[in-house]
C-alpha cells in the first residue's frame, strides 16, 4: 500500500513552492518510514528549484537535512526501531558494490548515487522527493542516528553542511597543533569553525569583512583576517596546514594558496565554476601544495560525525521557519540574510 504525504514542491523552474500531495513508497524488507520533524534549507536547494544546472525534475520536493523519527520498519531492519531518531542526508542508496562505495565513499560511487530528491529510484524509477514534507521512507543502511544530546533543530544542518566540512578536516588529519583557515562565515563556515576547533585546531578565519571577526571568535576562531588586506594576507604566507573554502562564487584562489605551507591543501566546498583569475601555478609547483574538491561524505564518516557533535556539543546556528514561509526564506537566502541556516519546522504543515 503506498503512503500519501503532503509536501512544499516546485513545480517548475524558478517557480513558487507550494502544497504538494505525493505517495511515497510501501516499505520494502530493508525500508524505515520516518516522520519528518525538521528540515534545513541548504543553498543547493535554491540552486535546484531554479535549475540553475539543467538537470532538475519537476515536481521538486527539495530538502536533504532531514531529521525526524522512526514510525515503521521492515520485516529485515536490525539497526532501528520505532521511536529511533534518526537523519537523512544528500544520500539515500548507492550500488555498494563498487570500490568507492566499499571504502565508505558512497557519495562518488561509480555506477550510481541515488540523492534524496531529484534522482531515479533504481529499483522502481520513481523520481525521489525530499524533506519539506511530512515523512520519507529510506533504506537502513541510509539512515543516521542522531544521539540523543543533540538538539534535532540545530542537529538538521549537520548532515549536509556538517559533512561537507568535516570530511575534509578528518582526511587531513587535523588534531592539536594544527593551523586551519576557514574561508567564508556561513552555513558551512560557521560549522567548519566550530569542529575544526574542537579537534584542536588553531582556526583563522578569513572573510571580507573584518564586521564579522566577533561572530567568528564567538564561534571559536582564534584570528580572523580580511582577504582583500593585502597586508594581512601576506603576514599570513605559508601558514595554514589545510584551507577550507566555503565561498559560492568566483574569487581569487592565488592569495589563498599562498597561505598554505609547503604540502598544505586548499579544498572547495562551495564553487562549482571556472576560476578566475587564473590560477599561478608556479605555487603549487614549487610548495608542493595542492588544491581539491570535496563532496559531502559517506555514510560511515557522516555517522562519524554525528558522534562527534553529540560528544562536544556542536549543532549548527539556525533560524526555525513555518512551512508556509519557505519562499520568504529562499529570498532572505539569495540575499545572504540569514544566521547562519534555516530549519522548517514540518509540524507546521499541519495548519495547511
């Protein structure tokens, strides 16, 4: 028996949110059906409502920072049970087979990643809807738990903005001792402030704005440099063991690399375009540095995570929304006027 669900979908490009009625699912053996209490509003949210990468399927139900709790279970489960809360990231199944996915980096599986909106069901074709609704049925081995000393309000943004960030900072590596540069203070950069911090780190942050250095060090940054100050960013040459850039748009990438000690890392979490200006290579050359890309996470280092926030207390900082105010906030979004996330509260579609 399929199950109604009412959600908020696009219905085409760049259009309005609105109340949806869609049908998720029967559970299959190995299926959790899960009541959404709250979801994050990410920024690739609004980039996929607008189909600002040519590839969105409508209706859209967006919403991959899902947390809510567990109301039924397949006759195969054996990691949940009813009451379980529980989240749901960007992934909701991979082939598992291949060798990405075996190494626990599902996110760059090489015959398929299902995402939690958006994509083909490869088992039955259905296009997958996300959070802004009622409840989502999801595979087990998909499903996080979500310990019980977090906030679920500010638990929600971990499992998209809490990943991409930590992913990196645990391939590096970073512990006591280590020198960390946070580029950009938003929903990323804030978080990326607060773990790298909690792993030892000395954490700098470098904004264009020096308006923002007593959020920063509220957060736990210990240095917050402008990188427009010429003066500042070359006081700050190869300094940083690992650079984590959160900027969504094309910016300079020569001042930064500079930063960086010799084999440091620069990696981009929030662009996805050409870069310019070009990139002088010659740094990368001669100080062994290098520059990568990073996607979310797999399932076990996002789980990873988790525990990590529920043992030193890390949630993101957010601002909870009705349902019904989802438009308003993709708004306040595109102009940057929000801190640092915004959470729907899904009970609300109940007044609908």
């Amino acid at each position: 028996m399929s199950i109604n669900v009412r959600g908020y979908a696009a219905l085409s490009p760049k259009g309005a949110l609105g109340l949806f009625h869609f049908i998720r699912r029967e559970l299959r053996p190995d299926d959790l059906l899960i009541e959404i209490l709250y979801c994050g509003i990410c920024h690739s949210d609004l980039h996929n409502v607008n189909n600002e990468s040519g590839y969105s399927k409508y209706p859209m139900v967006p919403g991959h920072e899902i947390v809510g709790r567990v109301t039924r279970i397949g006759q195969n489960v054996k990691k949940f049970a009813i009451g379980d809360q529980v989240g749901i990231g960007c992934l909701v199944d991979s082939c598992r087979t291949c060798l990405s996915c075996l190494r626990g980096h599902e996110q760059s599986c090489l015959n398929f990643v299902t995402y939690a909106y958006g994509s083909k069901d490869k088992q039955d074709g259905l296009v997958t809807q996300g959070g802004y609704s009622e409840s989502i049925v999801v595979r087990e081995d998909f499903a996080l738990k979500i310990p019980k000393s977090l906030d679920l309000i500010g638990a929600a943004p971990l499992l998209c903005a809490g990943i991409t960030t930590w992913a990196p900072l645990r391939r590096e590596n970073i512990s006591k001792g280590c020198k960390v540069a946070i580029v950009g203070l938003g929903g990323l950069g804030h978080i990326a402030i607060k773990l790298a911090k909690s792993l030892g780190a000395e954490v700098t942050l470098i904004t264009r704005s020096l308006d923002k250095a007593d959020e920063a060090k509220a957060l736990g940054a210990d240095f917050v440099i402008a990188s427009g100050d010429n003066n500042q960013m070359s006081a700050n040459k190869a300094k940083f063991q690992l650079i984590l850039d959160t900027v969504p748009y094309s910016h300079d990438l020569n001042p930064l690399v500079s930063s960086l000690t010799a084999n440091g890392k620069l990696v981009l979490l929030g662009y996805f375009g050409p870069i310019e200006p070009s990139l002088n290579t010659n740094q990368l050359i001669f100080g062994q540095r290098s520059i990568e890309g990073s996607l979310i996470g797999g399932i076990r280092e996002t789980q990873e995570m988790l525990d990590f926030c529920g043992e030193h207390q890390i949630t993101a900082e957010t601002e909870l929304i009705k349902i019904q105010d989802v438009n308003k906030a993709y708004r306040r979004m595109f102009k940057s006027d929000v801190k640092y996330r915004f959470v729907i509260d899904l009970k609300t579609i109940e007044s609908e």
